[in-house]
C-alpha cells in the first residue's frame, strides 16, 4: 500500500500497555478528553497525547477507575498508528443501549489531511478485564469528537465533520471530498450494523465545527456547532437529511467545544464557557500556526434549560481558572452527572472530572454527598518544553 493511504490502515491497541512511550512519566501534552460510566460503575476516560501537540505520532490513551474515581489507571488501553506521521487524536466515548463500550478516534496524516476519518472499536464486556477489543473499523469521513443520540425514531445519529478551507487549517493533501466540508450528519436505522453519510448543515464562521446534535421535544433534530464568533446551529425536521441555514445560536461561546444533552428528567444539560471575560480576536487567530492560543476558555459552567433550550436560569460553577477546556458528560445510572475536561495542555496538562447531581445545579452549589469538582483524572509529567 502507498505510503500516502496509510491513515487508512488500522491502529495497534495495547491493552494494559507498558511501554515507555506511552507512561505518564514520559508523555508531554494531552487534552480533548471523553467519559462514560457502566451501569456498574466503572468510570472510563479516553483523551489524546503524545510527545507534542497535534502532530504526527499522537496516540489515544484510556483510563479507567472502579473506586468512583478516587483513583483512576492510566495505559488501560492505547491506540497508536505505526506509521509517525498518523496522529490518533479527538477520542470519542459511548456506551450503546446493549451495554457495549463503544470508543471512536479520529486517523488523519499530519494536523489536517482533509479527509481525517472517524475509527471505531467496540469493547463488549467493559466491566471485564482486561479489556478486549474489536478490531478498529473506519465509519465516516471526517472527524467525530462528540457523542451519537438516538432520536425517539430509534435511529442511531453520528455528528461528523470535515474541516472547511477556512477553519484557519488548510489541507495538506486534497481527496476530493470538498463537497462534504461540513457538519455532517450519518446514521444507522439496525443500531450501528451500518452507518451511511445522511445529510449535513452549512454553518457560518464555523470553526473546526466539533457539532452536536439534540433532538428537541417536538422530534426537530437541533445541532449546535463551533464557530468563530460563538456558537452556530441548524435545525433539521426530517430525520437530518436536510438542515435549515445556519445561523448564529443565542447561546453565547468562545470558539471552543461544549457539551448538551437530554437529561433523563426532561431538561437539557449544556457544560460551556459561561460569564468568560475574553474574546478571541480573529485576525490574530487566523495568524497562527496550526496549534492557537485561544482566549475565553475560562468559567467552565453546568448549566439547565426547562424550556428546550431557550433559556438556561441554572448554573454550577465547575471551574473558573483560564485554559479549562472541551467538556464531555455523561448521566451515569448511579444518579450523577460526570463530566470530563482538560486544563493546560502544554504546562499543567491535567483531565479533570467534576461529579454532581442535576439538584446540585439546580440549587447552584454542591450539596449532593459525593459531589466533587477539579477530580485529577490523569496528569502527563514529561518534559514541558511543548510548544502548542
């Protein structure tokens, strides 16, 4: 096989791995993390990380706790590609209704090869040990960071993305899909046996999109994606094979990831940037390299919405320190909310969880027993002297 179709081959899996390379004591960056909780409760946390940031030779790690996150194991598992110039990066966690783990990753050569695309390998016994794994398959173009819903019509939905020419990273290699630069959509009607590219949105301004997907109460699908200068959306009524223009979303962001999803009470939960006090300045961001220094990425904020989405009256604070950034949650059986993030990638370079009750946000403070914010998920202690 050419050299050039190697992001298309399969990544190696270590199970419990302990070479070197893959130890904290010898990675250097890490971030963009994801959860999930098995009925059990065993909590798992997948984040990418390597020796720099966002390069060629980034791999995905896995951390798994059975104490309710008072401790968690690093090197669980570990997806690498074998050729350098593959990163393994934007790792995505699901648990589907039968129980089974189900972990997406993304495959790109180098930052941006205008194709990426989105692997999956399935666990089918996640409270076992060791873990074992399916053999990794390529589902979509693209890159998915964000969890699949399953609409009230039982179809399985997948939040896709190929970067556009003008997310601030041009390609490095052209493939054709120019005509699928957006927020796409594809989806599964026999839970997941098949997953076919079904439609996409065309947001404004939309930056390394990162989109979701919520359906609304009244069965219209909702996405929300990454722009520029917020947050954008579109709204699909037919199963999302057509989306209606984009346009800016009232709910505010500083151009970075968020979370939303259905709570099993009825209202939404949304973890964003909430009251931040800065504000990317867009020339100067279009002026860096591939890797940005962002601005506003502070004030990390559970919030609820009784009303689908149009107003959000309560908040949890769940960190207000700068570079706290690109939550994932999960409503675990056990009543809690988990919610991942990452803080300082190059320097601190921490995945933290914060655990609470939908009360504790409703109230505005934590009262719930067991609630915790700031929980050390893992921490890479390698040399520091990343750039990113």
């Amino acid at each position: 096989m050419k050299q050039a179709d190697s992001s298309l081959t399969p990544a190696n899996i270590y199970v419990c791995a302990d070479q070197e390379r893959f130890q904290d004591s010898y990675r250097r960056w890490q971030g963009i993390p994801s959860i999930e909780v098995t009925e059990k409760g065993r909590i798992f946390v997948n984040f990418y990380s390597g020796q720099a940031a966002e390069v060629g030779g980034n791999i995905m790690m896995l951390c798994v706790s059975d104490d309710h996150g008072n401790t968690f194991r690093s090197c669980e598992t570990v997806v690498e590609h074998p050729d350098p110039e593959c990163r393994i990066y934007d790792p995505n966690l699901w648990i589907a209704p039968d129980g089974r783990l189900w972990m997406f990753y993304t495959q790109a050569r180098g930052f941006n090869d205008g194709r990426s695309g989105v692997w999956l390998t399935i666990c089918d016994h996640p409270d076992g040990t060791p873990l074992v794994w399916s053999d990794p398959v390529r589902i979509a173009n693209g890159i998915m960071m964000n969890k699949p819903i399953i609409t009230s019509k039982n179809e399985w939905l997948f939040p896709c993305a190929i970067w556009c020419d003008t997310s601030g990273s041009i390609p490095s290699e052209r493939h054709g899909l120019e005509n699928e630069q957006f927020s796409n959509v594809y989806a599964s009607t026999d839970q997941g046996k098949t997953i076919s590219l079904r439609g996409h949105a065309d947001i404004p301004n939309r930056s390394f999109d990162e989109n979701m997907i919520v359906e609304k109460k009244d069965g219209t699908l909702w996405m929300l994606v990454r722009t520029f200068d917020g947050i954008g959306e579109s709204f699909s009524t037919d199963g999302g094979y057509t989306w209606t223009p984009g346009q800016k979303c009232h709910i505010d962001g500083p151009c970075s990831r968020f979370h939303i999803r259905r709570l099993k009470s009825g209202r939404l939960l949304m973890i964003n940037h909430y009251h931040f006090d800065q504000r990317i300045d867009l020339d100067d961001i279009m002026s860096q390299g591939n890797v940005k220094s962002w601005k506003g990425r502070s004030h990390l904020t559970a919030m609820l919405s009784e009303d689908d989405g149009q107003t959000w009256p309560y908040t949890l604070l769940l960190d207000e320190r700068n570079e706290v950034s690109y939550p994932d949650a999960v409503e675990a059986a056990d009543g809690y909310i988990y919610v991942t993030y990452d803080w300082e990638r190059v320097t601190q370079r921490e995945i933290l969880m914060a655990r609470f009750t939908e009360e504790d946000v409703l109230r505005g403070r934590l009262e719930s027993q067991g609630a915790e914010l700031r929980v050390l998920v893992n921490k890479a202690l390698g040399g520091v002297d990343v750039h990113g």
